[in-house]
C-alpha cells in the first residue's frame, strides 16, 4: 500500500478531521480512536450527491421524529440516520450467513455537530479541489457489467449473475429468431 500525501485537511469539531489525499481519496477520521470512512473519488461523488436526502432525516432526527434512513454509496459502504441514535453513521456493512446486512465495526459515527462541519467542509474540498466535483459516477454497458462491479454491487451472488446471462442469452436468442423470421417472410414474399 503506497501511502499518498494528504493535501487538504478541514476541522470538523472535537478529533474529527476530513483529509483529501493527493490520489483524490477523501478519509473523514477520528484521530484519537483512528476510527474513519474511507471514499475513492467515485464514492464521494455518490455521497455528496445524497448530502439533501442525509440532512432531511438529520433534521427530522433532530426534533424528535421518527426515522430510520441507509443509502449505499459504494463498495460496501453504507450511510445511515436512526432516529434512535443522534448521528450520521458513515460505515462498512457485510452480509451475514443468512444473506442479511449488517455494520461492521468499521466506520465513524458523527455527530449532528460534526455533520453541520462536514456540510460546510464540502464546499471548501470541491472549492479547492475542483478535480473531485468532475469525477463521475460509475457507468456500465450491461447489467451484467453492472453485477461485477465491486463499488456497486458488492453483494453480487453468482446465482444473480447467471440469472441475468440466462436472461441476456434468450433476450438474444429470441432478437435472432425475429430476425430470421423475418427473412423467412421476405423470401416468401419474393418468391410469390
């Protein structure tokens, strides 16, 4: 693992920090418990994209209502708001042996504080970063092309994956067969 240089760092409040490395990855961490999230730049696309859908249901936590919020933004990050729990939860998730997701303990919890800081502190990376705001999200030819990719579907299952080329093969077999019947047609017509 090549450790890059860090060349923005922003103050979040109390130990937080938010740190863009110079290969565009941002890390929002915790120096103390060294606890953090982790964004290639493609996640951090998808993330700053939902940052409105975050704050409503930071707001409605906020005053008391009920919520319970969890949006994928990549791989198998995940980033949640329970009402229960007065944080933005920013954190890895696995799938258990039952084939439900679950967090792991890998991630940071930020508080409502914090998570005013971070807004704030978006402006200032993409101000100072440009490079970040044009990154695009991840694009796909297929849906097959889709099920292998790791920042997507991290959760892919070999029995999708062939479910959808058994999908993808007749799909195509039945454009041939339109095709040739079609032709078939054709060459009547001609003949008659």
């Amino acid at each position: 693992m090549v450790l890059s240089k860090i060349v923005l760092a922003i103050d979040l409040g109390g130990t937080r920090h938010l740190h863009v490395h110079e290969d565009n990855e941002v890390f929002i961490k915790d120096l103390v418990s060294m606890k953090c999230a982790f964004f290639p730049a493609s996640r951090w696309k998808r993330f700053v994209g939902i940052i409105a859908d975050i704050d409503k249901h930071v707001q409605l936590a906020s005053v008391g209502k009920t919520t319970k919020y969890r949006e994928h933004i990549g791989g198998m990050w995940h980033v949640s708001v329970d009402s229960m729990y007065p944080n933005v939860n920013i954190r890895r998730w696995y799938e258990d042996s039952m084939g439900i997701l679950k967090p792991s303990r890998v991630g940071i919890a930020l508080s409502f504080w914090n998570w005013d800081k971070l807004k704030n502190a978006i402006d200032k990376v993409h101000d100072q970063i440009p490079a970040l705001v044009a990154i695009s999200l991840c694009w796909h030819d297929s849906q097959l092309d889709l099920m292998f990719c790791d920042e997507c579907s991290p959760y892919h299952k070999m029995d999708d994956i062939n479910d959808v080329k058994a999908a993808e093969a007749t799909e195509n077999l039945m454009i041939d067969t339109e095709l040739g019947s079609s032709d078939i047609l054709n060459k009547r017509r001609k003949m008659h």
